[in-house]
C-alpha cells in the first residue's frame, strides 16, 4: 500500500477515534501502520487502546513511536497516561520528565508531572505508616461510638442481626440519593468483616435444586448502582430462593460506587449462603486511588471507612464453584499447566495483589482466540488460549468457565468452543461505550442462560467524579 493509502486509513481511524468506536480505530490504525509505520500512526493507536483499557499495548505502541521519533513528545505522553493507569507514577514520571526536557514550556506536561510526583510522595507516605501500623482498623473502631442525630430518618438497625427490611429501605434510601448514617455504614463493613474472616479463598457453592432452582452470576457492575437495582428489578431481588453471586469489580469509574457496595455486602449480611461476593482487580487500593472510589468514599464518608473498606476486599474470595463443574473468577486462567483447585485454594488473599503470581493472573487475565498464551494487552496477568483453558477444565474435572473484566457489546460472549464465557454487567460503560449488560442463569443441568439489558437512567453524576486529578492523564 502507499503512503497515500495509509494516510486515507488514518482518517477514517481518527474518525472512528472521534466517534468513541476504539476497537475499530485500532483495526484502522493497525492497517495504516502497515502501509507505512510512523510514530503518529502508533502514538495514535496507543491512544486508542488507552481509552480500552489496554495499556499493555498501549505502553508497547507508544515505545515503538518514540524509538522512530525521539523527539514525539506525544508518545511519552501516551505512556505516562498507560503507567499511570497502571498505578505506577514512577514509571510515568520518566515519560513526562522527558516531555518536559524536549519542551520546557509545556505547560500540560508540568502538570502532570507534578501530579505523578504528588502521587509519588503520597504513596511513601502511606507506605511508611502501614508499616508502622499493624493493628486493623476494625481493632481501633467501633460503630458504637458513633451516635446517631435525632434528625436521621434513613434505614436503621441495632439488634442482633441485620434484616432483608433494612436491605429494601437501604436501596431505596439511596436511589433517593441519600447517605446511610456512618454508625450503620461502620457496622455493616464490621460485620462483613468477620464474615469474610472466615470465608474460604475458594468457595463452593451446591448445584441449583432439580425443581425450580436457579443461580444467578453477574459480572462487572463498576459504580452503576441504578443499574444493579435494574439487575434485581428483572431477576428478581436475592433471597435464599433466589440467590446470586456478583463476580468483582463492583466499584470505580461510576460515580455511584458506595451505592453499590453497600447494597452488595448488606446483601451478603442478610443472606451469608445465597449471595456471593468475588474479588476484581478492581478491589484494590492502586484501582480505587485512580478511578474514583476513594474519592468517593471520602467525600461521603471520610478516611477511616476508605480503611475499611481496603482491609475489606483483600478478604474476598477469588473464585467459585458451582455444582462441582462450574468455575468463576474475576479474569482467567494461569501462566502454566497443572493449576489446581487446591492451588487457588492455598493462595494468601489477604493482601494487595502482586504483579505477578496465580492471585494477579486470576484477577487479571484474558482470554484469546488462537493457542496457547500470550503478553497481557493490560500490562499486568497473561493471554490465554482456547487450550489453555481445555487443559485447566480437564485437569480439574470442570466444565466451564464463568469471568468477567472486560466490556462485550451483548454484555457477554462466548469463547474457546464454548467452555469459557465472558460476562459484563455494566451496560453502556461510563456513560459512552454503548454495550448491553447481562448476567447469567444456573439451573440444575448447569447450562448456561444469558440475559442482555439496557443502560437506565441515573442522576447526573458524571463517571469518574470523585477521580480527582487523574482525568487529566485521559482515562
């Protein structure tokens, strides 16, 4: 192809770009690139796979334009924008430093970089009093002593056990937009911390009854609190005849993600045998600092319930099985062969997740469509194949694999010939993306049912509204 024919696919990526439709502007961008490769041609693709959330590839298109052009100041700042999403600001420094050594008036690049070393200075901070501080949060504080204003009306409960009535209202009480009371926000997080203490890494959940029974899961859910309550408005709202598990990322980029977790683990309060909670890579400290759920949290309930809340997710289990032949985790499979059941089962959760290991694979990992395994588009986990995961299933006596992590326009798909399904359940992703949610139905014979579901409306809270100053990298 000539030079004349990559620059006509370059516009009509950039159109693509413009129109938010990212994977086809990376289609368009890839056959430009291979007209005629150019540091624009990648910067501009790494862009794209920025706004999908691939910044694996995005850090590896970016390091291809600046090593054709050195001087392209867009490629460092495409991958400070990926390091930064990744919570590494060192790593995103570097890129900015050299932004501003190529153009010292760049008034853009200074900001961030100031920002990065804000970020920087922050997390020695932090680092420095956990490891000063070893006692639990949950040691030092106590609902009890947070008295309730007379003028409160919202949901309330002081005996032994939390009610299915106090769940109902509390939903309410928030789809009118209003704050649970901290004394009860402190208590639930409490309680749901000494039941996740005693709640196994893997855990393994009986087969449907042979008459009327049924399992819902649910995927990714990110902040969408109106539209989980539509979740419950279609299936159903849990109970013991009805129960659920909701597959991680429940929290960040929507703006309504204290919503949603609260309703979630009130739900697992009420019923401890019918509604499950996994963890997401999401449910971490690095997540929420970046994509809002901090904030959030802050600005409605202050510091300590962000500490709650960061002991808490390091607690949730990592996968499920159902009915001894369906496995569910938040993102796939392994980096080797021979993963067992009983490997999942021994990994310590208890912690931040690492780079690297069986617990950041399975929090992170996706599937591809050709054998075998390859580098993560995300920068963190692997790839994996259709036999990769044939392998796993047979290994374990397994049928399917359920995960979630990545947006799909009906909210799922199939893949690898129908023994691994992807499931989202956050339609139309941070106001923009225009995908279905959907979540899936267990019944005896364990085959999979899905339903797709719209977007609802919701208040006019914008994504990312509590992410402070991380919109500016363009994420």
């Amino acid at each position: 192809m000539s030079s004349e024919e990559a620059e006509r696919l370059k516009t009509e990526a950039n159109k693509f770009f413009e129109q938010k439709k990212y994977k086809e502007a990376v289609a368009s961008y890839s056959q430009a690139i291979d007209a005629c490769p150019t540091a624009i041609l990648f910067s501009n693709r790494s862009f794209a796979h920025i706004k999908m959330e691939n910044f694996g590839s995005a850090i590896e298109d970016a390091n291809k334009a600046v090593s054709l052009d050195s001087n392209y100041i867009k490629g460092y700042y495409r991958l400070g924008a990926a390091y930064m999403a990744l919570g590494k600001p060192r790593d995103a420094l570097k890129n900015f430093r050299q932004v501003v050594k190529i153009v010292p008036n760049d008034r853009d690049a200074r900001t961030k970089l100031l920002e990065c070393e804000k970020q920087i200075k922050k997390m020695a901070f932090e680092e420095a009093i956990a490891s000063e501080h070893t006692k639990s949060v949950f040691e030092e504080v106590s609902y009890q002593d947070t008295q309730v204003d007379e003028s409160y009306t919202g949901p309330s409960y002081e005996g032994d056990k939390i009610s299915k009535e106090f769940a109902s209202h509390l939903v309410q009480h928030f789809k009118d937009q209003k704050n649970l009371h901290k004394r009860y926000v402190y208590r639930v997080l409490s309680e749901i911390y000494k039941l996740l203490l005693a709640t196994p890494t893997l855990v393994e959940i009986p087969r449907p009854k042979e008459e009327g029974g049924k399992f819902t899961v649910c995927g990714d859910v990110h902040g969408q609190f109106y539209d989980l309550c539509n979740i419950f408005t279609l299936n159903g709202e849990p109970s013991e005849d009805n129960p659920y598990l909701f597959n991680g990322d429940f929290v960040d980029r929507g703006s309504f993600s204290v919503e949603v977790i609260l309703t979630l683990l009130t739900y697992k309060l009420v019923y401890p045998n019918h509604f499950h909670l996994a963890r997401g890579n999401h449910e971490s400290k690095s997540m929420n600092k970046m994509y809002g759920f901090e904030g959030e949290v802050k600005a409605k309930y202050g510091e300590v319930a962000m500490s709650m809340f960061s002991e808490i997710f390091c607690l949730l289990p990592l996968a499920h099985v159902i009915g001894e032949k369906v496995i569910v985790v938040h993102g796939g499979l392994f980096s080797k062969d021979g993963v067992t059941l009983d490997d999942i089962k021994k990994i310590n959760r208890n912690c931040e997740p690492p780079d690297s290991g069986l617990m950041s694979e399975i929090l992170w990992s996706d599937p591809q469509a050709f054998p075998g395994r390859s580098p993560s588009k995300r920068g963190v986990g692997l790839s994996f194949g259709p036999d990769v995961t044939q392998r796993f299933l047979e290994h374990n006596g397994l049928e399917l694999v359920i995960r979630s992590h990545e947006v799909k326009d009906e909210g799922y798909q199939f893949e690898h010939n129908g023994k691994l399904i992807t499931l989202f359940s956050a339609p139309n992703y941070c106001d923009q993306v225009g995908n279905k949610g959907a979540f899936l139905i267990l019944r005896h014979d364990l085959k999979p049912n899905l339903t797709s579901f719209e977007a609802v409306p919701h208040p006019n809270v914008r994504p990312m509204a509590y992410a402070s100053n991380f919109n500016m990298f363009g994420l």
